[in-house]
C-alpha cells in the first residue's frame, strides 16, 4: 500500500497512532497532510516535520490543491472521526481509497515479521520495551508505537534491514483485526470500549479472534489468569507470563532505594540481573512480557536485554515523574491510566515507592460511556488515595450522555478528602494545596497543564 500513490490525507491526524503513519509515509518520500479538529504540541511537530495541517472539516480548506486527485492520494482515517464528517463525506464520494488506520499498518507490516500487543493495558509500555530492547540488539527493529518513546522522541523507529516490526495491536473499534503477528503478545483482557463491544463477552470474542490471525510458526504469549480463551492455529506455540509464575516469570526480585531487580526466567533459561529504568511494580509484568516476545524472535541478547532494560525511559504520559525534590519534597508524576484496572495499579505503584506519604489524585475522566460503564470501579480504585481531585471529564470523540459526568465518579468516593474542581481552576487549587505527592492521570487533556504546575512550584520556596 502507498507504492501507486503519491500523496497520504489522514483524518483525525492528530492521534499518536496515526503519527507514526504520518512520519512512515514521509520517510517513504510521500507527501503528507492531515486534518485534526485542535491543535496540539504533537500537530505542531508533526507540522514542522513536513505534514500539512489543517483544523478545519471543511474540504474546501482542509485539502490542499495536490491532494485532490483520487488516483494519486490515499485517505487514512481513524475510527474516532464520525463517518458523516464533511472530510470523510468528500473523500468517499469523490472516489478516494479510503482506508483504517489499521488496515493501512496491517499492509505495512505485512511483508515483515511482527510482534504485536494487544491488552486493555499495558500494550503501550510493552511494545515500546520490546521496540527498545531490539534496537539494542544486533537485529534491530521496526516500531510503530502508541506513545512518545522519550529515548527516542518518537513513536516510529526504522531499521530498513531488519525483518522485525513491532505493532502496538488496538483494539478499539476491533482495529487488531487487521494485523498479521508472527508474535503476539496479550497482557490484560479487563472489558473496555463497551460502547463498540456492548457486553464482556463480544470484548473477550474480539482477543480470542486476534489470537486466530497469529501466523504458522509462529507464537501467542498471555499472560496467567486471563478470561479470555485464545483460539490458535495448528502450528502456532502458545506461552503464559506473568511475575511470579508461566513459561516467562520473574525470580528474585529485589526493590530498594527506588530501584527493582529481577532475574528474568525463559523456557531456555535466565537472564540475571534485570534492572528496570522506569521502577514501579507493574513494569516487572511489562518488562517480562517484551523480553519473552524478544527472545521467541531468537535475537535476544543477554547484555543488550539488561543495557536496554536499564536505559528505558519510558513513554511519555506512562508514569512519568515531572517533578521529583530532592529528600522527602513535591513529587509530581502524570500517568495516562484511564481504566479502573489501570488507575489502581498506578495508584499502588505510587504507594510502593512512597510508604507513607501523602498522595493526592488528580483524575480526568476520559469518554461519557467509559465513565457512564465503570463509575464504581473507579471510585473505588480512587479510595486508596487520601485526597481525590475530578476535574472536567474530556469526551473526545463522543456526545454527552445525560447525567454522566465527573460528579457521577465523585459521589461514589468514600475518601472524605474529596474534591471536584473546575479544570481552569486546576493549577491555582493544587498549589494552594500545598500537596505532597500528586499523581494526575487520565487520557484527556488535563496533563497539559501540568508544566504550569512545576514551574510555579519551583518558582517559589518549598
């Protein structure tokens, strides 16, 4: 795909997954354009690297002259975008091949082996650990990723001569579908999307048909105790992982004095002395799950999986500490944990690393319907902090649904110390708070005024 054309439009190319599209394309010699409804520091670097921009629907303005040509320019839309949009509407009649964003990488990454993760979370961590690990190695790697990775300041990597591509797998709008892994990786089927899904059981149908598309020879690895049951086929290897136990596991774990070291254990053997960058609990799992699709690739190797282990700095916006004082002073860390599941772990991870402390949670919640589906469960992973922050919920692609909203989260919290502040009123509140820890999370916009915060911190006496 893209080979007969010249030009590339993305619709809703403002996304990190259409990013890496965006800069793949460009790096193939084509021209690049795209519409997004904001702007934001992603469209301006996108911008800046040679995509032409546009923040209006309206066709007259948004397409430029040399990408109205149907025979020559290929339409790449994300989900997210209504499918009555006046974009998508001229492009469809105007006889443009118009095409997913997962089908345009399903293509892309068809001719090459590919490690695809899949899971409610923790498939952007994983993904951009695996990517990590194999550029260190003598193989290196292909890599389009969910997240920024800060090592790199990009979520594409190339390696025209490897035969390796690593995919973060989507599975919103069953996007996954599209995608041919040679190795899969699984981390967490807990329900999401049930807007797209309608119930648990469509949700875990939708993993056991991704497990179906992993090729002959190839390998699916699940992690322990998960509902959903892989429907493989003949010929395909199938392996568990978790911390503790399965085929891949950690042993002798040692946490102390913020680091983690573990020993990672292979159906081959082990690979001692795993030292995590980013050391929080959860990336034991993630890490395990990356090294296990890097060594089924049979390029792992041993001091490339612990320099790159060690060097990993994470993606942007995954547990990211913004601000860390110096003996016991503010600590800020921003995570986009945006499932209950994913915001309890976070919250435990914070907790691990800070016995004692006090920890505030800032929280955006992200979609009407996601926030309408699992208001309990996230005001009960909200208990464990002591004091809880909503701020204004941030609908992206979706309509208001009457009666949800932020307060509906708020009221089902039992921590007394509990708050709902207006988003413009954020920054201001929480310095006046004069807080401890503060750990803000959700996938919305709310991070963005984060900086604010750590500049007015540091610009005053603590």
């Amino acid at each position: 795909m893209g080979k007969e054309f010249n030009r590339v439009y993305f619709v809703g190319g403002g996304g990190i997954g259409m990013a890496a599209l965006e800069r793949y394309f460009l790096s193939q010699g084509k021209e690049v354009a795209a519409y997004d409804r904001t702007p934001s520091d992603l469209t301006a670097r996108l911008a800046a690297e040679g995509v032409a921009m546009s923040y209006t629907d309206s066709p007259a303005e948004a397409v430029p002259q040399a990408f109205r040509d149907a025979a020559s320019t290929l339409v790449v839309y994300t989900p997210a975008v209504p499918q009555d949009s006046a974009l998508m509407r001229y492009f469809r009649e105007g006889g443009f091949r118009v095409v997913k964003r997962a089908e345009a990488l399903g293509v892309i990454t068809g001719g090459s082996r590919a490690l695809c993760f899949a899971g409610t979370h923790g498939k952007t961590t994983t993904s951009s650990m695996a990517a990590h690990v194999l550029h260190n190695c003598a193989c290196g790697c292909n890599a389009f990723l969910g997240g920024i990775l800060r090592n790199y300041d990009s979520n594409l990597l190339l390696a025209p001569a490897s035969p390796w591509t690593v995919v973060e797998a989507d599975e919103y709008d069953r996007s996954f579908h599209h995608l041919h892994p040679h190795i899969a990786v699984v981390t967490a089927t807990d329900p999401d999307h049930l807007d797209i899904y309608g119930t648990e059981k469509a949700y875990l149908e939708s993993f056991a048909h991704f497990t179906e598309l992993i090729r002959p020879g190839g390998a699916l690895v699940a992690h322990t105790g998960l509902k959903m049951r892989p429907r493989t086929a003949p010929g395909v290897s199938v392996y568990s992982y978790s911390r503790h136990e399965g085929d891949f596991h950690a042993e002798r774990i040692r946490v102390a004095d913020g680091t983690i070291v573990f020993d990672f254990v292979h159906p081959g053997g082990r690979i001692d002395g795993i030292e995590l960058g980013v050391p929080v609990q959860i990336n034991i799992d993630n890490a395990i799950a990356a090294l296990a699709a890097c060594w089924l690739t049979g390029s792992l190797e041993p001091d490339a999986a612990r320099r790159a282990m060690a060097s990993y700095l994470g993606s942007e916006r995954r547990f990211q500490f913004l601000l860390k004082e110096p003996e016991g002073g503010h600590v800020v860390i921003d995570d986009y944990a945006h499932h209950p599941d994913e915001l309890r772990t976070s919250i435990a991870s914070v907790r691990a690393l800070y016995p004692g402390r006090h920890l505030t949670v800032a929280f955006q919640p992200h979609l009407y319907t996601r926030t309408r589906d699992f208001s309990a469960q996230f005001a009960s992973a909200l208990d464990q902090a002591d004091r809880v922050v909503l701020t204004d919920l941030y609908p992206a692609r979706e309509l208001p649904i009457d009666g949800v909203d932020s307060g509906l989260i708020l009221r089902q919290v039992r921590t007394p110390d509990k708050h709902l502040v207006a988003k413009t009123d954020l920054v201001e509140w929480l310095k006046n708070r004069n807080f401890d820890i503060l750990l803000a999370c959700g996938a919305g916009d709310m991070s963005l005024l984060l900086p604010r915060l750590v500049e007015e911190i540091n610009g005053r006496p603590v």
